[in-house]
C-alpha cells in the first residue's frame, strides 16, 4: 500500500472516529478517570439515580434505573472514594422501603417505578450487598438497619422444599414469580445471606440467617449443580447463562465449589469456553447464553461485556487463590496456573477495550453488549439488546461500564469485609 494511500485511510478512521466519538479500529486502553466522570455525568441531582443506558434510539430505555445496575454504581463510586455519590444512591432505596421489595426498575428523573414494575430477589439482594460494601469499605456502619429489613424480606418469600428461594412475592405479566426459582438470584441471595449472619450480634439471628444461607446452597447443589455439564439457570430449564458460572466462581472459593457443588476451578471455566466462548463483531468474548440454547430460537452469536467482564474478573480472582497456594506449598505448577489465570483474564479484558466508547468531556463507557436489538434468552422474548444511538454507535451501558471497573480493580463485589456491629 502506497504511503499516500495509508494517510488517506487514517485520515477516514479520525474523522470517523471524530464524527461517532469512538474509535472503531483500534482499543480504547480502560480508563478509570474517563470511566468516573461518565458515571458523575448520568447521576440525576434530584434522585441520586445513575442512567442505567445512554445513546439508544430505545426511548423506554432512556432516563432508566436498573435496581441491579444502581447497587453496581455504588461500588464503582465507592472504590472511587466518592462515598457521597453512593449514598445518594443508597439513601434513595433506603427512603423508598416499604417492606415489598424494589422495582426492577425507577425513573432517574423523579425515582418513581420505571418500565418493569416487577420485584425480583436479585436486585434487592443487590442493594444489600452494595450497602454492605458502603459500610465495610468506609467503616461507617451506615446502612446496617437497611440490610436487615431487606434479608429478613428475603427470608419470607416463598422456598422450595429444600431451601431454593423464590424470584419474587407476586406474579404479573412476565411470570407468577412464587414458583420461579433462579440459578443466578439464589447465588445473590446466598451471599448476602452468608455475610449478614456473620456481622449479626444476636446469635438467634446468626443462627436464622445462616440456615437460610444454607438452604439455599443445597437448592444449588441438589438442582443446579448436579445438572452438570448442563448447569441451567433454573431446576425447570435447560437453558443455560453465563453469569451463572461467574457468580458461582466468585461467591465460592474453589474447595467449596468442589466440596459443596461438585465443581473444580478447571471444570468450570471449560464449560464456559466450550459453551459460551465466541468470536464475533471483531472480538472474541461470552455469549449471555449457551450455543444448545440459540438453536431453540433464532439469533446470531453475540458478546456480554458485562458478563464477560464478570469472567475476567473471575479468572483474577482465581490466579490469586493459585498464588496463594503456591507461596504455601512452593509447588510451581500452583505458580504456573496463577499466571496464566491471570494472561487469560487480562485478554479478555483487552478484547473487551476494543469496544469501549469515548463520549464528550473526556468519559468513557462500555456497551450493553456487541449487537444492537438481539433477543438475550429464548424463555425472555420482550428482554433484547438496546436498540443503537446516534451515528449508529451501540448504547452505552452501566453494568457493563462498572463491571469492566470492577475487573480492572480485580475488585471481587462478593468479597464483603464483615465489620461486626459494637
């Protein structure tokens, strides 16, 4: 190629990239500053809410506040030692307890319920876990009161007959909730469960707490688990998710995962490569669903950059627990499988800056996921990708924006310094 030639088609990708605000050719190194201001930027002054998607041509997406995505955005803000802009958060939620439950979603602008009015478990086990990680990260015992009312909500929706708790209190449109019982909501629930036990004085409390917390871990193992390779997201589902795993591999350590739920380390991160592991849209990464699961409906392979970040996230954590042993035993093959957890997660993450987004004013953002309008799962019609903004450029997103934070940190959210009440 001419030199001239070169110069025109570098000249082409700036202006392109001048025009979209993003550099399509080329990665975007993660930047925790520019990754800050983006989240100061769509935290709304009168509520404390952050935008959960930005730059969608999905107008029921605009000014929406995902119950998950807001516990995440206190964590981002706190490991960015904005503790005022978490509690804003967490004051909102906090203010808005009526003893049912959280939405799944609020309007940013005035914080009443937004596009999905439901009450599941996860988000709300969300909010706890992210109040449990104010208090433990600035030591101010805040928001321990908060967190119990909604554990002991927890506890009184309805269990299976082993211990599994149900997504929600009530049916509506999408399900009757009282008999759905999800993979991912349990895993949430188990650890807020688990952590709240300890930082308990009353020991009637811990002792509550931690049977529940138990229960639910045998509902894993006795109708999630034992599935394997097949680990679905529900008793009653063959489907399978992603998240799934890297909840699992970030909420146990790697003797429980194999003593509790009859996993290795090893055997769980083949399942994700052999299942979910894509290349697609220029980068290689995880699909939100297994390939057994697309051919039941029709969509084209696609990445999560949020749950692909979760497992980054998850390989760092388990290069650590590999160092751990090594510097215990001095077994170099504990030395060996360290460093490459830890190549392994840093190239995911690296293939994932391919397709972080700069916006004005210096902000950086990750989107949703590397295909616009796709259906996600086949049992969930009406859940799909958003829809693109502006110059065709994919919406940003929250999650997958302080997901991709919390990877870089190798901050694990599930990791809850336990402060025990005086």
């Amino acid at each position: 190629m001419m030199k001239k030639e070169v110069g025109f088609l570098v000249g082409v990708v700036s202006l392109l990239a001048f025009l979209t605000g993003a550099k399509p050719l080329f990665a975007e190194p993660f930047s925790k500053d520019k990754v800050y201001r983006y989240l100061k930027s769509q935290q709304e002054d009168k509520t404390g809410l952050v935008n959960s998607f930005t730059n969608t041509s999905d107008e029921a997406l605009l000014y929406q506040a995902s119950t998950y995505d807001q516990a995440l955005a206190v964590i981002a803000f706190l490991l960015n030692k904005d503790d005022a802009a978490a509690s804003r958060i967490l004051d909102f939620y906090q203010s808005r307890w009526n003893g049912l439950g959280f939405a799944n979603f609020y309007y940013t602008k005035d914080g009443q319920v937004g596009l999905e009015g439901t009450i599941h478990l996860g988000p709300n086990a969300w909010i706890a876990i992210a109040a449990l990680q104010y208090d433990a990260m600035t030591s101010k015992k805040r928001y321990h009161d908060f967190v119990r009312k909604i554990v002991v909500w927890i506890t009184k929706l309805p269990h299976d007959q082993i211990g599994g708790i149900s997504m929600g209190p009530m049916a509506d449109w999408g399900a009757n909730w009282r008999e759905v019982f999800s993979a991912e909501n349990n895993i949430d629930a188990f650890m807020v469960l688990r952590t709240f036990a300890e930082l308990s004085l009353s020991q009637g409390d811990k002792t509550f707490f931690r049977e529940e917390a138990k229960g639910v871990e045998q509902f894993l193992a006795k109708k999630i688990f034992s599935k394997k390779p097949r680990i679905p997201v529900g008793p009653d589902s063959e489907a399978m998710a992603s998240d799934v795993f890297a909840f699992s591999l970030l909420a146990f350590k790697p003797s429980q995962l194999q003593i509790e739920l009859g996993l290795t380390v090893p055997e769980m991160f083949q399942i994700l490569d052999e299942y979910f592991l894509v290349e697609t849209d220029d980068i290689s990464g995880y699909d939100f669903t297994d390939f057994s699961s697309k051919k039941t409906f029709e969509r084209r392979p696609m990445i999560s950059m949020e749950w692909s970040a979760m497992i980054a996230l998850a390989y760092l954590t388990m290069s650590d627990y590999e160092k751990q042993f090594y510097e215990l035993s001095g077994d170099p093959e504990k030395e060996s499988q360290a460093k490459m957890y830890a190549e392994r997660g840093k190239k995911i993450l690296d293939e994932l800056d391919k397709k972080a987004m700069t916006y004005a004013k210096n902000q950086q953002v990750y989107p949703y996921a590397t295909k616009a309008w796709e259906q996600v799962f086949p049992f969930a019609p009406w859940w799909r990708t958003p829809q693109r903004g502006e110059v065709g450029r994919l919406a940003g997103s929250l999650s997958g924006t302080c997901w991709r934070m919390f990877a870089e940190e190798n901050f694990n959210p599930f990791e809850i310094t336990v402060v025990v009440q005086k």
